[in-house]
C-alpha cells in the first residue's frame, strides 16, 4: 500500500496557507480602502472638494479638450460652443433661483452663434454676434412683459435685463475667446498652454493650500482660499510658464514668468468672482450637472477669464 498521507499533508498545507494569505489580503486591501477613505474625507473637508472626482472630471474634460487641440481643431468649437451653451443655462437657471428672469432660448442661441462666427469670422464676427445675440435676449425679455406672468415693475425689470448682460458678458464673450484664440495661426498651441497653466495653477493653490495654508486670501467669499495656496500656485505656474513658453510657444523665457504670472492673477480672480457670484445669489452651485461638483461653470472657472489675458498676451507678443 502506497502511504499518500505525507502528499496530502503538504497539498493541505498549502490550501490552508492560501486561504490564510487571501484573507489576510482582503484584509489589507479593506484596510488600505478605508484608510484612503478617510484620507478622501479629509481633505474633503478641509479644501472642499472631492479629490478623486475632481481628478476623474479634470481628466476626462482636459483629454476631450487636448485631442480635439491636436487632432482636429473643429471638435474644440463644437465642444467649447456646447460647454458655452450649458454654461448659459447654467447660469440662467441659477440666476432664476435668486429672483432674476432671463429667457433661455435667446440666451442659448446667442452663446452657439457667437462661438460658430468666433471660429469662422473673427473677433469681428464675434462682436457683432454678440450685440445682436445680446439685443435678442433683451428684446426677447421686453416682448415677455405682455404675459401677465412674466410682467414685473421697473426695478425687477432693470434687474432681469442687467442679469441677462451678465450671462452674455460672463460667459457666452468670455467662453468664446478661446475659440477665437484657437482659429489664430498656431492659437491651438496658444490654448494649449493657457489652459495647462490654469491647471498647474488649480493644482498648486489646491496642494499648497491642502499642506501648508493658514492664512485666509478672502474669508467672506471663499473661505478655503488661502496666501499659501496663492503662492504656491504662483510657483508652479511660473515653473510652468517657462517650460511652455520655451517649448511650446517658441518664447524668450522671461516671456513664461510673465505668462505665469497673469493666469496666476486671473485664474485666482475667475475663482474669487465665481464665489461672489454665487454667494450674491445664495447658491452653493451653479447647477447639479456634475454630481458632487456641481456645474461646469463651477469647475472652469478659472479658465474663462485666463481666455481673454492668454489671447491678449497673444495679440501683444506673437
């Protein structure tokens, strides 16, 4: 008879010591999942922000917008008109939710005709889309005041037509920029580097804020926003703005510590406006678009203002 005990002794062996290594595995990895759950919650608090969400929002939206730069420059019109649109209604709805009425479907159609003539006409194309897509929302608006329930006296009036300025002004001119800017000879390069400045600016306010911020910038309109988290986005876009500037933009290097600089300005401006906006109008979001983020508004906002400086900067330098 042949004694098999001593090979099952060992086969058992090792299915008891895999079973004993895939639990403890399981219990590791559920460890580490809640470790970096709490981590998540905590910086959660402290900036405001959900980090993994960001990250995954910041990096579908920053890929659409680099292929479409690269490959096909068309694509960025079509998917800069269409943030351009949802931004408007955005906007318009928040601004509804605080008492001020502006027609949506001028207001729409004003924000895809300016970004089709900023890409096919130039900026003058672009103003005159603009004054007419403008008075077509005003007169829109007036033309409401025969419904009895969108009637309202001279001061609620006034108020609806400022808000409607505002939306065509904010974001429909200022979204547009880009698309303008993209159309110049080698404005896609130009696009390209504004906006990865912007996100080195996001990124170094957001992880020189997270680790070392203590001084509040402005406390009545953003409260997360800190000195620290300025100079450390200062940093890294100066950093940034050289390396592009040289590679990039085919720039003198000082040219990139003066490219830093101004985003570092107008993106930080584009966030502390964004802020005071809403908080005139006793919103937390602009809308509910991006689940746990809010709007797209919410999330480029740094980018519409640091448009109209990287195509000035444009007009000036190249």
């Amino acid at each position: 008879m042949t004694d098999d005990s001593g090979s099952r002794g060992p086969s058992k062996q090792r299915r008891a010591s895999a079973g004993i290594s895939r639990a403890e595995l399981e219990d590791r990895v559920r460890a580490r999942r809640e470790q970096f759950e709490e981590a998540n919650e905590r910086i959660t608090a402290r900036s405001g922000r959900n980090l993994l969400s960001a990250v995954a929002i910041g990096l579908v939206l920053g890929g659409l917008m680099f292929v479409s730069l690269l490959f096909v420059t068309e694509l960025f019109l079509v998917f800069v008109g269409l943030i351009a649109c949802i931004g408007t209604l955005e906007l318009v709805g928040a601004l509804k939710r605080s008492g001020r009425y502006v027609p949506v479907i001028p207001s729409v159609i004003s924000a895809a005709g300016v970004s089709i003539a900023s890409f096919y006409a130039g900026a003058s194309g672009q103003w005159l889309t603009l004054l007419a897509g403008t008075g077509l929302v005003l007169v829109w608006r007036l033309g409401m005041l025969a419904n009895p329930a969108h009637r309202a006296d001279a001061k609620q009036l006034l108020r609806d037509l400022a808000a409607a300025v505002l939306v065509q002004t904010y974001v429909v001119f200022l979204a547009s920029i880009s698309i303008l800017l993209v159309a110049q000879p080698d404005g896609r390069w130009w696009v390209l580097a504004f906006m990865l400045v912007v996100i080195c600016v996001d990124t170094g306010a957001y992880a020189a804020g997270l680790n070392f911020g203590k001084h509040p910038m402005a406390p009545r309109i953003s409260p997360k926003k800190t000195w620290e988290g300025f100079a450390g986005a200062l940093l890294v876009a100066l950093v940034a703005g050289v390396l592009l500037s040289i590679f990039m933009l085919h720039q003198p290097w000082w040219f990139g510590l003066i490219f830093g600089a101004v985003l570092t300005l107008t993106a930080t401006f584009g966030d502390l406006a964004e802020s005071l906006l809403k908080r005139d109008m006793g919103i937390k979001d602009m809308s509910t678009w991006l689940p746990g983020h809010g709007g797209f508004l919410d999330r480029l906002d740094s980018m519409l203002p640091s448009a109209a400086a990287a195509y000035v900067l444009f007009i000036v330098f190249s």
